[in-house]
C-alpha cells in the first residue's frame, strides 16, 4: 500500500493499484505473434519482467496460429538492461550461495528460449537496445532497427561484463575490433553502424514492427548460438588483437579488473570451445566481478546519480527554459553558453566591452570550428551553433530570456552591480543565476526586489566539458526556482547536485583541508614529485600541485589580498602561504603564466613547456629556505601518511558538510568529487 497524508495530516493507506503484465503477447492477423516488453521507464529486465517474459513467450511458440515471432518494447525503449538495484541481492547472497541460486540463471534461461525457438524471432528495436537489452536482441534470430535506436554494452562502466550470454553472442556476429569497443570500453553505436558491423539485419525506413513482422515472416531461424565465430575474428586473437584490445581499456581505466574478465570471454568465444562452455566461462567471470569492490563502488555511483536528481521538498513543476541569457564572454561564459547552444538552446551573450565579446565569441568559435576541421561536427551544425548565438553589449536584448547566469568576476560590488541591471531587463519570472564559486549568494541576491528567483549555477571549468554542475540554494530561492535548476542540469546534461549556500559550497570547501595537508606534508619533507604521485597512485586525475598550477595559485592570494589579511584562513582556503605566496609575487601563477625566458608555456610549482612539466628548482630551493626559517627538519614521510592526510581531512570535512545540512545525503558528495574533481569513480566516492 502506498501512504498519503490528509489535509488533516492522518496518514491513510491507498491500495496498491493492479499492475498489468510487464511482458504482454498479442497475435497480428498475418500471424506473427508480438511480445512487448513494458516495465517503465527503461523496460529494465527486473526479476518480475523476466518472470513474465517467460511465462508469455511459450504461449506463441505453442499457439499454432502464430507462424513468426517480434520482440520490442514499450515506449521509445526497447530494454534499458538489468535492474541494478537487484544486484544488491545478489551480493547478500555470498558467492557459495549465488552458486546454488543463481539470480543471473533465470536471465539466461530466457535467453536460451528465445534461441531454442523452433519459430524465427526477430527483434524490433524500437528504441535504445542497452546492457541486458542488447543481449535480448542478440538471443532473437534477427534484428531489424528504427533509425532512432541503438545497441550498447555499457556494463563495464559498473565494473562488470555482460552476463547473459552478450560476451558469446556478440563476436559471432560482429568483427572482433568492433565488439571490443562495444563491450571493454561500453561504447553503443546507432543502428547504421549497428547495421555495417552485422549487429543489426536491417534498419527499417517505415514502421519498425510492420517491417520486423515481415522479416520474420519470410526467413528461417537462425540462433547466433549455432554460429560459428568467424575466421578473420579467430585469426585477430591468436594474432594478439585481444592484448591489444586491453592495453586500450587498461590505458583508460588502470586500476579496474573488469576488462581483464571480459578478455577471458571473448578468448573463450574465439577458441575451440563450444557455445555453452563458452557461456560457463562468462558465468564465472561475471561472478567475479559482481562481488568485487570496484563493481560495488560502480553501482553505487550509478544509483547515487539517479538519487541526486531528486531533491527532498523540490517537487513543483520547472519553468520553460526557451532561451538563456549569458552575462560575461569568459572563459566560463563562452563554456556555459556553448552548453545550452549545442543542446539547440538559443543564448544571448552580453559583456560589458566589445573586445571582451569578440574575445568570447572567437574562443567558441575556435572549439567549433575545430571539431568542424577534425570531421566531428557537420557544417549544418556549426551553422546552426552559430545560428542560435546571440552577442550583444546591451542589457535590454535579455527581455525575454528565461534565465540569466552571471558569470563576471568574483568581486561582490561588481555582482551585485549586475543583479541589478539583470532585474531592470528581464521579465519577472526570469530567473537570475550566478555562477559564483565562492561568494555569499545570499548576499547578491539581497538587492533584488524578489530573491526568490535567485540561486547559484556553479559550473566548472571547463563549462563545455566538466559534467558537474552545484546548483545552490539560498535562504530565499523558491521551490520553483530550485525545481527549474535542476531540469537546467537535465537539458544540458550536467550531473547536478543541490547544495547549500556555505563558504566554497561541497567541492571547494573539501578541497582545502585537501591542498593546505598537501603544502604542510610539503614543508615537512616530502617531494613536490611524491605528493602527486601520491594522489595519482591512489586514483586522482591529478595530485594537488599540478591541480594548484592548473586553476591558478593567485585565486586565494588576491582574495586575501582583497581582504588586508595575508594570514587569513577560510573553509575555502588554509595555510601554509610562504610557497605559493613567493610564487605570486613573482608572477608564478601556473598554466596560464608562462615564461618565455626559458621556453615555459606556464610557470607556477611547475614548469610547463607543451605536455611535458618538471618541478621548478628554483620552488626547491625556496622550500628549502622556508624549512629553514621554521625550524623544520626535513624527515622521510611514507605515501601511505601523505594520502591519509590528505583524504582523511577532505572525509572528514565531507562529514561536516553534511552534519550541517549543506546536502542532502552523503552519496551527494560522491557525485560532486567523481564528476568535479577527479576523485577515482572505482572508489565509489
């Protein structure tokens, strides 16, 4: 039963309404019988799907009348895969017990019925055919695909493999290059390139059942499982393709064990052995996996990504966001307005000077134009781009934006200057956004007439390629606000999380415990080197130090600047100042310092010169002098103290964070540090 409140507040009981048969049959009068699988929203293959689908399917394989077979799904899904969350069953089990009772059995089983069906079964993709789905597709006779869909593996990317019967299937169809990719790296292809790799029989140009109903119609079963895998693919892996393959996926995720499963498979399917001994193989590599630490750190990032999309008591319905409005060209504005621009959202770019906006202008152009040179992008969609780009110096072309996004300069007066102009020249149900990464959005927003239509976008950079997205509520942001921020992050395809307006938000303020153990195990005797091989080893994209050099060392040494404190220390900001302070002074900010006295392309802890960098001796020396005018002497300090340091203090601010209702949940953070900051996803946060 599902409870509900009364305006009285009493708690009632409603009775559970009667769900109809995830897997439905109907029988066309030419004959062809039709299994639709509907289980909203992906047509996961959940235990009571599954259940039903082989329930169903012996009814047309049984029934005279029916002469041919189609399986499609409801909706604009054919089958999303497995339903992650009754993984966690599996688990609760113990390896000993999935033996005796294996949950992937019953999957598999339905597999083998569609395969053994004395009835040609063709799969009609309606739409994306992914993971499991993808293996429901490969277990039918044929595939005949609508243009619109596509057929993936993406399990690898929750640490596993495919475990009903994908890894056997898919390299008696397709060349072995092409199910390496699909399945080591889980990247899907539309159904064209489905269709050139023998994946897909035919892509339908009308109705995709009529013409799946026909197919089926006029050929004979022919079960993959019977296939033998061809020569060219058994030829590749005794020439090594398959070390290859994982050399590739090994290079892209170092530390995962997954694709060194999913090679034992294909190995199995492309030697001598039988299709079912080949399909023992696959059970006991995917048993494996599905117990591993990486595979539940996975998984749990993968629920944490649908959890955070639901923010408790944001529930009204989002305001339409037809056209947005960007104020300042920079490096950020220019990324914030290419992600709207190339989902087909039309942006009105506005900065305060015309160099600035033909500055932001070229350097959008510039990404495009470069895609447009390497073959990524067609020349109808940087037209288009183009099209939809509006650059302007005056406030009064933002009169019917939707929403407006401020990202100028972080200087208070100046932002709050421009809250102002934003409200003179937008409707008043625009809202107005700010991309702030570090200053009291409470604070902006206090000279509005209406504050409610505020709230923090915090976008990193870059915009156009970081997927996180902190979206920030203030005291006064409304619930519709908040609701339309969140279907922003969906239409731009930001991961969003909902934080609080606190000193650095999540991220920022995790960060500095972080960095300031990082400078003080620094000045205690570790190298410069060891600190961020430290960090890389653990499974950061990148240590501390080159972090530092990246965003900019002179960021908080103009905030304290600002403030008359050089001693000054934030949630956002701790000493040890004497390092990057020196390094300031002299101009020595990172990246985007570069010297060209010594051919350096950037400067800062590093020396940067192309791709290459190398600690700066001259940083050194300067340490050494800052040793010495402490009292400091240097001792020997082991990675596993550097990472312990440095990890436990940002946990440990984590849990602060949380304490003080600044997120939701815990799981919240896991998102905002694997997606913001390079924290290794196989850890799970």
């Amino acid at each position: 039963a599902q409870a509900f409140c009364t305006h009285r507040g009493v708690v009632k009981s409603s009775p559970s309404p009667v769900r109809a048969m995830p897997a439905t049959i109907n029988v066309r009068p030419d004959g062809v019988g039709v299994l639709t699988m509907d289980s909203p929203p992906v047509n996961s293959l959940g235990t009571e799907l599954v259940t039903s689908f082989k329930q169903e399917f012996p009814k047309l394989v049984n029934d005279p009348k029916v002469k041919a077979i189609v399986v499609t799904g409801k909706g604009n899904m054919f089958c999303g895969g497995a339903e992650i969350t009754e993984f966690a069953i599996m688990v609760a089990m113990g390896p000993e017990k999935m033996k005796e009772n294996n949950p992937v059995a019953a999957l598999s089983e339905m597999m083998d019925m569609i395969d053994a069906s004395p009835k040609t079964v063709v799969a009609a993709l309606n739409g994306p055919a992914l993971g499991g789905g993808g293996e429901v597709s490969l277990a039918c006779h044929y595939r005949v695909a609508s243009p619109q869909s596509s057929v993936g593996f993406p399990e690898v990317k929750l640490g596993l493999l495919p475990g009903a019967q994908g890894t056997q299937r898919l390299p008696r169809v397709a060349p072995l290059p092409t199910a390496m990719q699909m399945i080591l790296q889980g990247n899907p292809l539309n159904a064209q390139a489905a269709k050139k790799n023998g994946i897909v029989d035919v892509v339908a140009s009308k109705d995709v059942i009529e013409e799946a109903a026909d197919f089926a119609l006029n050929h004979r079963p022919a079960p993959i499982s019977k296939r033998e895998v061809h020569k060219t693919n058994r030829f590749m892996v005794a020439a090594g393709g398959l070390e290859s393959g994982l050399n590739s996926a090994v290079n892209a995720a170092p530390l995962m064990i997954a694709p060194r499963s999913i090679i034992k498979c294909f190995e199995a399917a492309c030697s001598n052995k039988s299709f079912r001994e080949g399909l023992q193989v696959e059970q006991e590599e995917f048993t494996k996996l599905v117990f591993s630490v990486e595979s539940a750190a996975l998984r749990h990032l993968f629920l944490s990504e649908r959890l955070a999309q639901k923010v408790p008591g944001v529930d009204e319905k989002p305001l339409p966001l037809k056209k947005i409005g960007i104020l300042g060209a920079g490096l950020m504005g220019g990324g914030i307005a290419m992600c709207f621009i190339q989902k087909g959202v039309p942006v009105v770019l506005k900065d305060a000077k015309q160099e600035w906006l033909d500055g932001g202008v070229k350097k959008i152009d510039s990404l495009w134009a470069g895609r447009l040179k390497k073959g990524k992008l067609s020349k109808e969609k940087y037209q288009q781009y183009h099209s939809l780009l509006k650059p302007t110096l005056d406030f009064a072309d933002f009169k019917d934006v939707d929403m407006v996004i401020e990202a100028v300069p972080e200087i208070m007066d100046l932002k709050k200057q421009c809250f102002l102009d934003i409200e003179a020249n937008t409707k008043p149900d625009c809202l107005i956004c700010t991309n702030t990464s570090g200053l009291n959005i409470d604070d902006i927003a206090a000279v509005l007439k209406d504050p409610s239509r505020v709230m923090g976008t915090h976008f990193f950079s870059p915009a156009n390629v970081m997927q996180l997205l902190e979206n920030v509520r203030t005291s006064k942001s409304s619930i519709k606000t908040l609701s339309t921020g969140m279907q922003m992050a969906k239409i731009i395809s930001k991961k969003a999380v909902m934080v609080g307006n606190c000193d650095g938000f999540v991220g920022n303020r995790m960060l500095a415990p972080y960095a300031g153990e990082a400078k003080m195990v620094a000045e205690e005797g570790a190298t410069v080197e060891q600190i961020d091989k430290a960090a890389t080893t653990f499974g950061m994209a990148m240590g501390p130090m080159a972090l530092g050099d990246l965003v900019g060392l002179e960021l908080f040494w103009k905030q304290r600047q600002a403030a008359g404190d050089m001693n000054k220390q934030t949630k956002t900001y701790y000493g040890p100042y004497e390092l990057t302070d020196w390094l300031c002074e002299k101009g020595r900010f990172g990246l985007k310092t570069p010297d060209p006295s010594i051919k350096a392309n950037g400067r800062g802890v590093f020396i940067h010169q192309g791709r290459d960098k190398y600690v700066d001796p001259e940083v050194v020396a300067k340490m050494e002098e800052i040793r010495k005018a402490k009292g400091i002497t240097a001792r020997k300090v082991s990675d596993e103290e550097i990472c312990e340091r440095m990890f436990f203090s940002m946990i440990n601010e984590g849990f602060k964070i949380l304490e003080e209702g600044y997120v939701a949940r815990s799981s919240d953070i896991d998102i905002v540090y694997i997606y913001g900051y390079g924290f290794p996803p196989r850890k799970g946060g």
